[in-house]
C-alpha cells in the first residue's frame, strides 16, 4: 500500500476511490461492532472522506505538510472538509487556527451506503460570524483558544434547505447525481 503522507498531494483516481470504497466499507463493519458493545462508535476517518470528497469535486487530496484538507487545482483555494456518519445530524469542530477559502459538508448516510456532498462556498472569515452558542459566534471562541463545536447541518442544510451538490454511491463507487 502507497504510504500517502510522503507527498505533497494527490490525485484521487478510478484505483484510489475503489482502494477508500474498499476501506469504508471495512471502517462501516469495525463501527457497527463498536456502537454494539459500546455507547458510542468511531469517527469516520478522515483518510477515508477527503479522498472521496476530493474524487467527487476534482480536488486534490494534501498530504504531508501542505496545509489544508484539499485544494482545488482550478483556483488555489485551500477546502476544508468536515464529515458526518450520523446521517440525521452533526457536531464538526474548528481549531481556532483552522482557515479556509472554502468549506465542504460531507454526510454519510450508512444504511444506504451513500454520500451526500454540500459545497457550503463559505470562507474562514464569513463562517466566523456565525454563532457558535447564543452569545458568541465562532470567531469569538476562536479568538479565545477555544474549539468551537457547531452543526453544520443545523446551520447551513437545515436552515437554508441545500440540496447535495454531488451524491456518491460508495458501493458502486461512482457519482449518482451533481447539481452541476
């Protein structure tokens, strides 16, 4: 297996999303064992929704110490993914040093093996406006040192009733629909 984090970046090809489908598919099991015996399951690695996010978009993937989740080779724009595998809701967490040109929702939804992608075309700096609890936004419990914890599907899906840009069928391992 390629050792992914000795470059720079990479491009998500037809091998790469079949080896991340193959992965998912081997996460969904580990987890379903875990929420049995355990009160909560695993997080969806992230090794695992940034290649698909970056398949899905034509991003590519940063390795190594490039900064960011992804960049999209058009533009320069560095992307930052946040992933759910709890289909009916989330809570993503920002570093207070986290920016970004662009955010990307990836939402899992593991009863049917899909992948429902929300490009939230929203920058660092507009997304720290938003309110983190009812007395301080982001940026203000950025400013502090602080971790700030919100739903994105609270924020931006549910409140501004997005439709995916992009579903992806992890099973087929092919895109299903764009908006584009």
């Amino acid at each position: 297996m390629t050792i992914y984090n000795q470059f720079s970046s990479i491009t998500i090809d037809d091998a790469r999303i079949d080896e991340t489908c193959n992965a998912y598919f081997k996460w969904k099991d580990l987890n379903t064992y875990i929420s049995n015996n355990s009160r909560r399951g695993i997080n969806m690695p992230d090794a695992i929704s940034e290649p698909m996010g970056c398949y899905c978009l034509g991003y590519e993937w940063n390795r190594g110490n490039k900064v960011g989740d992804a960049t999209n080779p058009s533009t320069g724009e560095k992307i930052e993914f946040k992933a759910t595998s709890r289909f009916e809701g989330d809570l993503s967490s920002f570093g207070p040093k986290c920016e970004f040109d662009d955010l990307v929702f990836l939402r899992f939804n593991l009863d049917e093996n899909l992948l429902y992608i929300y490009d939230l075309k929203i920058d660092s700096e507009m997304f720290g406006k938003y309110p983190a609890n009812k007395a301080e936004t982001i940026q203000d419990q950025k400013n502090q040192g602080r971790r700030p914890h919100v739903s994105l599907q609270s924020l931006f899906v549910d409140a501004e009733d997005l439709e995916p840009d992009v579903i992806f069928d992890i099973r087929r391992c092919k895109i299903i629909q764009t908006a584009k």
